[in-house]
C-alpha cells in the first residue's frame, strides 16, 4: 500500500476523530478509506443508473427490440 497525506480542514479532521472515538472506525485512516470506498461504489451505482435509464428510454422508443421473459 501506498501512504498519501492531505490536508483537510480542521472541522472535518474532529468529525473523522469522533467518529473513530465513537468506535466507528479503528482510525483516522479507516474511516478516511472507508469513505473513498462508499464514494467509488456511490459512481458505479450511478453509472449503472444512467444505463438503466438509457435502456429504459430506449425500450420506450423501440420496443420491438425487447426480448420477451419467455423466451429467457
């Protein structure tokens, strides 16, 4: 693993040091991984989103190209 430092507002640093006192991280750096993790699955639930919602439109403009469940 790589070590990374970065500066955030002293606010946002005793926010992530209750939530660690509060025992819902083990650290700093847990609860600071912890959020990049949520942020990268919250972009790939977004993506899908949009992909749904391109298909959806699609469907509604060309339902000839829907697959019937019965035939699955």
């Amino acid at each position: 693993m790589v070590q990374v430092q970065l500066r955030v507002p002293e606010e946002m640093v005793k926010e992530i040091d209750n939530w660690v006192e509060s025992g819902k991280f083990k650290s700093r750096s847990d609860a600071i991984k912890t959020i990049i993790e949520l942020y990268e699955e919250r972009e790939k639930t977004r993506e899908f989103y949009k992909m749904l919602s391109e298909r959806s439109k699609e469907s509604k403009e060309k339902p000839e190209n829907l697959i019937p469940l019965e035939e699955l």
